[in-house]
C-alpha cells in the first residue's frame, strides 16, 4: 500500500496547476458562509486557477477554524464571526473548492511576524507567544529600537531551534492532515524567512540549523503519508522559499537534501516582490526543480505591482516571463479581485496571454530600505536603480517572454516604445541606447528646465523584430554637455525605470 501510494502522490504532483491562488485567509472574518464564498472564492470559478493555498490562522497560532490544538480566532481581537456562530470556514472553503473542480491545499505561514506591529496588529498577538517570549527572536521593544530595514525590529518571529515551537507548528499541521479533506498543504517559509538567530543580523545559520529544519520537515512528511494511508489518497506537500538554493541554506532550509530525500512535492518560488524581471532566476531554480521531476511556479505579488505595474498588461508581461523560464504555472500572493478578474482566465498558460498588450520591465529595489523580516529571503539580481557613469556603457536585462513579432494576432501588428526614466539629468546630457546591440541615435530627455535636476525620460520606438525571446541587453551611454563651472560638478545620474510597452494594432 505504501509503494502505490507514493505512486499515486508521484502522479498527482504532476497534474497540471495553471494558477495556484494564495488566499491569507482574512475573508473568514465574515459573517455567513454566503458572505465568506462572495468575498473571494466564487470568483475563481470557472477561470485558470486549479489550486487554492488557503492560510488556516487569522495571525500566528491562533486558528481560523476550530482547533483543539491553538487558540481559536474571537472577539475583540480576533473578530472571526463565522467561528462564533458554528460555522468552520476551513471546512467551508474546501467543500467548496472541491464541489468547483478546483484543489485545495491548507497553507501555513511558518513564521508570520505581523503582530510585531503596534496597535492592531499587536492586539492580535497569541496568548502562546505572550506566555512564552522566550519561544521569540526578540521583545517587543525592538521595535522602537531598530529601523524598519532591519530583521531584529520583527520581534514576535518564533525560534525554530526551540523544540517547542517545532512542535507545536507539527501539531497544527499533524491535525489539519488528519481532520480535513484537504488535497495539500503549504509549507510557506517565505512569509517570513526568519527561523534562527544569526539571521537577525543577516549571517547564514549554521548546519545544526539545517539538520534541525530537515528533521522537522522529515517529521511534516512522515505524518502526511500516514493521514493519506489512512484516507487512501495523498497528501501533497508545496513549499514556498526564496528563489535559490544558496539563499535557502543562508536561512536554514536545506532544499536539495529535502528533495533528495522526496520531503515535498512541489516547489514555490519567492515572495513575489521583485516579480517583473526575475525570469533569470526562474530559470535557474526550474532547472533545480526539475532535476527532481519537482513542478515550480513562480509568485507574482500585488503587494509590488503597484502604481503602473497594477496593470493587467504588467501582470501579463510578469506572467509571460514565468512561463518562458521554464516554470510549470503561476502563482499569486495578495490579489483578491471583488469581481472577475480577466488575470485569472489569462496568466494560466503561454497561449491565453499570446496576442495581448503587456508592459515588459525591470523591477526598482533597494535591498537594505527593503521591510526587514524579507531581506533575508530576497533574491533580485540585475534590478534598478542604476547608476550611470560619464562616457561610458552600462547593461541591463530585460527579459522578454515571447517573440512579439510572431505572436501579433491576425490583422494586427506588434508595436513597442521603450520608457527609460533617469533622475539627476540636466539640460544638456545625452544618452545613447542599445539593444541587443542595435544603436539609437542620441537623445536628450524630454522637461528639463536649464542646468536643474530632475526626473527625466526617454522614449523610443523600438522595431519589434530586434527584440528577443528571453533575454535583452539594453545599454546605455552618458554623455554629458553641462556648463562647466569650477569646482566641476558630480556627474550623477540614475537609471530609475525601465519599461516595455507592446501593443497589438
């Protein structure tokens, strides 16, 4: 029976997912279960989503269903209505999901540290946390000690080198598997990455903190194949964690032994905070991923596709470039549409996003300004801002997911202009672009008032077929005609966006 249900986890691991859709599991706070499925469930139906992760606490250990193992969710500070009425929004969510066609797994957060927050957020705090600070990375006081970039000011992250916390996150799980009809689980480590104490001050943990997750996790698996013996049917294991193999063991999360060791199913890739350029990354850790017949999807976040980027063209580039760096679907983190959503009829697969306009770019962070409990699970390489030098070339990548040219719909053309917007230009300065080493003629950036700095952009329209499935090598040269004065002035200029418009006319 064990062999062929491994057989069984193995072939249902593989089963197409177009979209996984993240759900933090607020919109338990309803009054009726009608009210509950309204807010963000019946959306999903009949669209591309085929898995919903569904988060089971309200905040950290206290539950949004009714545990015999943690604090339930009540009032005042854990206003979850349903639960006070009888209702079990977990059961609820599951019946239906399933009763659509659509999968669903319980996720946990296996370190949500919002109630390091002031106010509300800190209200929420869980009795369990407030009766053992010493279960804790820190004190409440670190917040007012240490700025927001900085890992030690989210002090209410548990410590998963006390034996205690390793167990109780096991319980939660263990009774979760044994008591509901759920198809998965997720173990998201990504929100947020903070398990031990080098981490703090952003040091690498060290290999007993390895040995230790991985014994957990063994443990996580072990009782998974047992809850699925018992109902004759899996229990799939996803895991989300930063987006490489290095960064992962930097945290204490030794994935490459996990998947030698087939101790989870399927691979989640990154918090979705740097979604618009990070298909070099996909690739890479796809390439991992598969190495071990292990499907990967890639999270796209609302929490950063803001302003320009809440677009659905934006979203459609960042979904396009998932796809072409190999991994095998989307997944999505903090978008909750009220109402259908076309995203979610569209990101699912190559085909429903060929033919549509996009916005292609390069995401701008600076990592040590970055909320402190992620910088330790960020991987962004080649982002903006950067930095220009007088008379000399500078690269950056911007991927690309598909040929633009090609995949006009019939009737219609590929046209695409390239934004690039720099800070501390004045009259007079120059760039000159390249693109995959096809030059443009010098410009000047458009609205600038005589030798003052300011926020400048260039545009130009770029010949569709000079851009490439995969990655583009946009250069760019600064050359500047400032009026010299004594002592000659720092040249500097930054390169703050960069943005590809495709449109189909």
């Amino acid at each position: 029976m064990a062999v062929t249900m491994e057989k069984e986890r193995k072939i249902i691991t593989q089963r197409p997912r177009r979209i996984i859709y993240n759900d933090d599991g607020v919109d338990a706070q309803k009054k009726t279960p009608e009210e509950f499925i309204n807010m963000r469930l019946r959306q999903l139906v009949d669209t591309q989503v085929d898995t919903v992760t569904f988060d089971v606490f309200s905040s950290d250990n206290v539950a949004a269903y009714p545990s015999k193992v943690v604090q339930i969710a009540g009032p005042p500070s854990h206003p979850y209505t349903m639960l006070q009425s009888g209702h079990d929004p977990l059961a609820i969510a599951v019946k239906y999901c399933h009763g659509h066609g659509i999968e669903f797994f319980a996720s946990f957060r296996m370190n949500d540290i919002h109630e390091s927050m002031p106010d509300n957020n800190r209200r929420r705090i869980a009795d369990w946390k407030r009766q053992h600070p010493d279960y804790l990375l820190g004190r409440e006081t670190d917040w007012e000690r240490y700025p927001w970039s900085s890992p030690r000011k989210w002090w209410a992250a548990k410590d998963y080198a006390v034996a205690e916390v390793r167990d109780r996150q096991f319980q939660v799980i263990e009774e979760i598997c044994h008591n509901y009809d759920v198809d998965g689980i997720e173990l998201d480590w990504w929100r947020s990455p903070l398990f031990f104490r080098p981490t703090l001050d952003l040091q690498p943990a060290e290999n007993e903190h390895r040995d230790i997750m991985t014994e957990f996790v063994r443990k996580i698996r072990n009782t998974t194949e047992q809850a699925g013996r018992q109902r004759n049917r899996p229990i799939i294991i996803a895991c989300r964690i930063p987006m490489s193999v290095q960064r992962c063991r930097d945290i204490g999360l030794d994935v490459e032994r996990w998947l030698k060791e087939d101790l989870f199913d399927i691979m989640i890739l990154s918090g979705g905070y740097v979604p618009k350029a990070m298909a070099p990354s996909v690739r890479r850790m796809a390439q991992f991923g598969h190495r071990f017949d292990v499907p990967v999807y890639a999270c796209i976040s609302a929490s950063f596709m803001r302003e320009q980027y809440a677009s659905n063209e934006a979203w459609r580039g960042a979904a396009m470039n998932v796809w072409q760096a190999g991994a095998d679907g989307i997944y999505t983190f903090n978008l909750f549409p009220q109402e259908s959503d076309p995203r979610y009829s569209q990101m699912g697969s190559p085909e429903t996003l060929k033919g549509l306009d996009k916005i292609y770019a390069v995401d701008y962070i600076v990592e040590n300004q970055l909320e402190g409990d992620l910088r330790p699970g960020l991987v962004a390489p080649g982002r903006l801002p950067v930095e220009l030098q007088l008379d000399a070339w500078i690269g950056v990548n911007l991927p690309i997911g598909e040929d633009l040219a090609a995949n006009a719909p019939a009737g219609k053309e590929a046209h695409t202009e390239l934004s690039l917007r720099f800070a501390g230009m004045v009259a007079g300065d120059q760039v000159t672009v390249t693109i995959n080493d096809n030059q443009f003629a010098e410009v000047a950036p458009t609205d600038l008032a005589d030798h003052k700095s300011d926020s400048a952009e260039v545009r130009l329209k770029i010949d569709p077929h000079l851009l490439q499935s995969g990655d583009n090598e946009v250069r760019i040269y600064l050359k500047s005609m400032r009026v010299p004065v004594f002592p000659t002035p720092e040249v500097r200029v930054v390169l703050e966006q960069l943005d590809l418009y495709l449109k189909y006319e």
